[in-house]
C-alpha cells in the first residue's frame, strides 16, 4: 500500500514538473508570463526534479542556466536518496 501511494506520488508529481516545464518554454517564446523558477525548484526539491530535467532536455528550456544545469542533477541525487530511504523505511515498517 505505502509502495503505491509513494508510485502514485512521484508519478503525479513528475507529470506536473515536466509539464510546467513546457509550459514556461511555451511561455518564453510567446513572450508571456513565465512560471517562477522558485516553483519549478520547489516541485523538483520535493520528488519532481526527474519530471524537470526531462522537461529541460526534451525542450531545451533553461539549459543555459547555471542554477538550473547544477541544481537539478543535485535535487535530482537528493530525490533518488529520499525515495531509496522512503522505500528502506516502508521495508522495515511492514515486517513489524
């Protein structure tokens, strides 16, 4: 059960990051309002940085910026030690 609520998290919380990172992009081109970087490094700090580094790759939105190009791989490593803990934590809680 806490192996699919952490699934279903990610999951949703990935879509939103890779999402809002096309969205920007979108956003830039048309020379619109942009969506804050403060929000797209929040999303990836709590579990969305794959969803964001996908979303940089795939439309080549913010790979010029240095904040973005360190920070993401960071909060990337940060997210994969989190769930690798989540997941060590949800073992040992279901055999007691």
């Amino acid at each position: 059960m806490a192996y699919s609520i952490l699934l279903i998290y990610l999951i949703v919380l990935n879509v939103i990051s890779f999402s809002l990172m096309g969205a920007d992009k979108r956003r830039a081109v048309q020379k619109r309002r942009r969506v804050p970087e403060q929000r797209l490094f929040l999303l990836s700090a709590i579990g969305g940085a794959a969803g964001t580094m996908l979303g940089m790759k795939t439309w080549r939105h913010k790979t010029k910026h240095r904040t973005f190009t360190v920070g993401i791989p960071f909060l990337l490593s940060f997210n994969l030690i989190l769930i690798l803990l989540a997941l060590w934590f949800i073992g040992i809680s279901a055999n007691y």
